[in-house]
C-alpha cells in the first residue's frame, strides 16, 4: 500500500470506520498531522504539520480525526 486514497480506503474497510479522505486533519497524542496514505499492517500514514515527516499511526491509538475533508 501507499500514499493514495485506496491505501486509506483499504484501512477502513479493514478497520470498520467511515470514509476518510486523504489530507483529512487529525490530531495523534496531541501532534496535528493530516492522513496522506495506509500502509499493510493497517495503519494511517500521517504526515506531521510540524516536520514534514511521515509516521505509521494505529487508528485507534490516542488519534482524533480533527476534520472530514
């Protein structure tokens, strides 16, 4: 998987969560980043608003999705 919409399509058709557009804002333990991919074990690619980098974050881990694209 990648950084594209399908990637996070198949994170929450696996996770049983709504749609979620990439670039939609959230909030991870306080950390603001916005969703730009899913990767295979599952997970949010979350690129941070302070760095620039990208993290593998669990959906369910301490992670508030701020806005719906």
């Amino acid at each position: 998987m990648g950084n594209t919409q399908k990637s996070i399509d198949r994170v929450c058709e696996y996770r049983g969560l709504g749609k979620i557009k990439k670039g939609t804002h959230v909030t991870v333990d306080g950390r603001k980043g916005a969703i730009v991919g899913g990767n295979s074990s599952a997970n949010f690619n979350v690129r941070w608003d302070d760095t620039g980098k990208i993290n593998n974050c669990h959906p369910g881990w301490r992670m508030v999705i701020t806005e719906v694209s």
